[in-house]
C-alpha cells in the first residue's frame, strides 16, 4: 500500500485503512520497506481500530522516519 495523509495523532484521524472483515481475535503482519522523510514524525505500520470513527479504541505499531518505532493502544 502507498499511502499519505496528515497525521494520526489529531482528533480526527487522517490516513489509508484497508478494512478487513474481524469479529473476534486477529493477526496482522506487515513490513515496512520505506518512509519518505517528509517530517520527522512521518510514519508506517500498522493500526487496528474498533471503528473509523474519529477517537475510537486502537492499538498500533509504527516506524517514523526520524524517531524509531513506538506502540501504543487504548
């Protein structure tokens, strides 16, 4: 996937979400092979998110360009 957008960190997301059909546990593998340096804080990974609705319960793993990787979830 290539993708771009603002940023994940605002109050309303802004970003590419592939939305695989998931009722219960899953797995999801990716591998990042390149993030263009367009800011510090420009990131790939991966995210699941309870629903596309700006706020809701995610977890994530991230690269970004300039400050290594970070996880986080709610």
């Amino acid at each position: 996937m290539t993708a771009s957008g603002a940023d994940i960190w605002g109050t309303a997301d802004e970003g590419h979400f592939p939305l695989p059909a998931d009722d219960g546990d899953g797995e999801m593998v990716a591998r990042v092979t390149r993030v263009q340096p367009t800011d510090p804080w420009a990131k790939a990974g991966v995210m699941m998110r309870a629903s596309t609705n700006a706020g809701s319960a995610h977890g994530l793993m991230l690269l970004s360009a300039s400050n290594g990787s970070l996880s986080s979830g709610d």
